[in-house]
C-alpha cells in the first residue's frame, strides 16, 4: 500500500514540476509527534485540571463542615442554598478535573505507542502535510488555510485544527524570525499587542 502512495506522490510531483507555475513552498518543517510534545501542549490543560480538584475539595469539605455546624444549631443563620452551591460547584469542579486530568495523561501514553512525524510544506493558500510512521510515509493531504476550523498562536507553537478536535502543532523554534511571520501573514493570525 505504501509503494502506491508513494508511486502517486511521485507522479503528481512530476506533473507539478512539469507545469510552469509549479509552485514552491515558503517554508518546510517537520514536528516528531510523541508524548513529549503532548505534554508540552496539554500542560495548561493540566494546569486547570489541578486547580479544579485543589479547589473542589475544600469546597466539599466546607459543605460537610458547615451543615454538620447548621445541623447542631451552631450556625443556624447559614442558608441551606448556600450549602448546596458549595457542594455542587465543589464536586463539579473536582470530578470534571480528576476525569480530564487522567483523560489526558491517558493520552500522552497513548501518543507515544503510535509517535509520528509530520512534515509540513506551506504555500501561500494551503499546506501540504505528510505523515511518516516508523520511516514508511502513510500520505499526504492538502489543507487550505481558509478551510482550518481555528488556527492559535501561543509561545512555542503555531496550532492548526483542521477540525474541532485535531490538532497539527508547529514548533516555532524550528522558525527563523522571518519563516514567522511570513507563516503568520500566511495564516492570518493577527499578533496580540
């Protein structure tokens, strides 16, 4: 199966390069996609994640406290809706942290069984993305940039999702200070002051 995709790359790069206006990339890089880089993209996921359930768990707590207290007629002036807003934000914030938390880490592990590596070549309107596993090219898709569902820009990655739950990461590390903005003119990000 390679051999034909690999077969068909070929013959429409020849074909392209026979046409007069073959056009060339801008700008060619390549992103090994392992847990590594998961890590490295989920961390502020992770981060709300821990706050979630440091947050959740006193709230918890403070319910228990506070009804035993209402409970026994010591502090009987606290309103019962009040309780039951701080058990329910509580256990809402701590059980939708520790889900995402392992939800997450699951799939850093999970990325790094099938590490893959994507090679990307941007043109002015589109990028061509072609994904190599274990040496073997598994294909090459083209993607125009006014087709992405969101393109971010953050410190250490352009993120492009092709739809809402892809992700293609580019290190900008890999970018000379030119190939930056030429990719961020090319996307159309607009740079935050």
């Amino acid at each position: 199966m390679s051999d034909i995709i690999e077969e068909n790359t070929e013959n429409i790069e020849q074909n392209e390069g026979n046409s007069p206006e073959a056009e060339k990339p801008f700008l060619v890089t390549s992103c090994l996609i392992d847990g590594s880089l998961q890590r490295e993209i989920s961390k502020p996921i992770l981060i709300y994640c821990r706050v979630g359930m440091i947050v959740g768990i006193p709230l918890v707590l403070a319910y228990i406290v506070l009804s035993i207290l209402r409970d026994e007629e010591i502090l009987p002036a606290i309103p019962k809706a009040l309780l039951y807003t701080m058990l329910f934000v509580g256990a809402v914030l701590f059980a939708t942290g520790i889900v995402f938390y392992f939800s997450v880490k699951k799939n850093i592990k999970n990325v790094d069984k099938t590490a893959q590596t994507n090679e990307y070549s941007f043109f002015e309107d589109y990028l061509c993305l072609t994904s190599i596993r274990l040496g073997e090219r598994l294909g090459t898709t083209k993607v125009y940039y006014v087709d992405f569902f969101k393109v971010k820009e953050g410190k250490g990655f352009f993120l492009l999702y092709p739809n809402s739950v892809s992700v293609l990461p580019v290190r900008k590390s890999e970018l000379s200070p030119e190939e930056t903005d030429h990719l961020r003119n090319a996307l159309r990000i607009i740079k935050k002051k």
